[in-house]
C-alpha cells in the first residue's frame, strides 16, 4: 500500500523565495487590473480636460466633431472603469450606441428641457440634434477602441 500524498507539498509558494514576483497567476492579475484601472482614470480626465480645451479652442465644425468624438471615448473609459472585464469591442460599441442614443434623444425635446432646469445637463445631454456628431461619436468608438486596446498592451 502507499502512503497518501500530501498535496501541500506540490503548491508553490505565492511568493518566490527571492521575491522577484509571484507564481501565483491570480495575485499578478489583481495587481494589473488595479493599474489598468488607475491608468483608464487618468485617461478618463485627460479626455476631459482635452473636451474642455477642444470646445473652448477648436472653432466650427471641427471642434463639434472632436467634442463628440471625446464624448463618446469619454463613455467607453467610464464603463471601462466600471466594468473592467468586458471586450474593449463590447464596451466602445455600448459607448457608440449610448451616444448615439442620446444624440437621437436630442430630437424629443427632453435633453432642452432638462437643460434649462439643470443647466450642467447640457455638457451631458446636449441640447439640439446635429447629424454631423453622429460622425464624430462613430470616430470616438473607432478612437476609444484603439485607445482601450492600447491601455490593455501597456498594464
């Protein structure tokens, strides 16, 4: 008869003796999904600040093109952040949609009117439908995927 096996000693340590890094798959995944996070935050702010500036200092058509754009990436890195599991495809294509969405809602009044109750809402909701940002926020789904996939290769 043999001896039982004593499965404790065919698991690796978490951490190697030397500390270089841990063998366990698991501990290294939490490790990148927090700095995944933190980098989509910052990029998250960097789009805004960059919508500010494009709204303030990009005259015309361009400016509304770039500003939906942002918008749309803007919406990618927040769900990004919130659900950080889901395909870079998956969660730009819901952005693209949603702003879409809102782009559409634009034609029923409701984004004016929760403007001029809560004019803050209008950096969200808009206030008049453009054909044109249905352009701009197609670009900011091609953009934000680039940008998530690129995010994804650098954490």
């Amino acid at each position: 008869m043999t001896p039982p096996v004593e499965w404790s000693r065919n698991v690796p340590p978490a951490v190697p003796e030397d500390g270089s890094r841990p063998l366990d798959p698991r501990a290294r995944r939490s490790g990148d999904a927090r700095r995944l996070r933190a980098v989509t935050a910052v990029a998250a702010a960097a789009t805004v600040a960059l919508g500010v500036v494009a709204k303030l200092a990009v005259p015309g058509l361009a400016g509304d093109l770039l500003g939906s754009a942002l918008y749309t990436v803007l919406l990618a890195l927040l769900l990004a952040l919130v659900a950080p599991r889901l395909p870079a495809l998956v969660t730009t294509g819901a952005a693209t949609v949603a702003s879409v969405g809102v782009e559409l809602l634009q034609l029923t009044g409701l984004p004016a009117a929760a403007s001029a109750a809560v004019p803050p809402a209008a950096w969200v909701l808009g206030s008049t439908f453009t054909p044109t940002d249905l352009l701009g926020y197609l670009a900011g789904g091609v953009a934000g995927l680039v940008l998530l996939r690129v995010l994804h290769r650098a954490s």
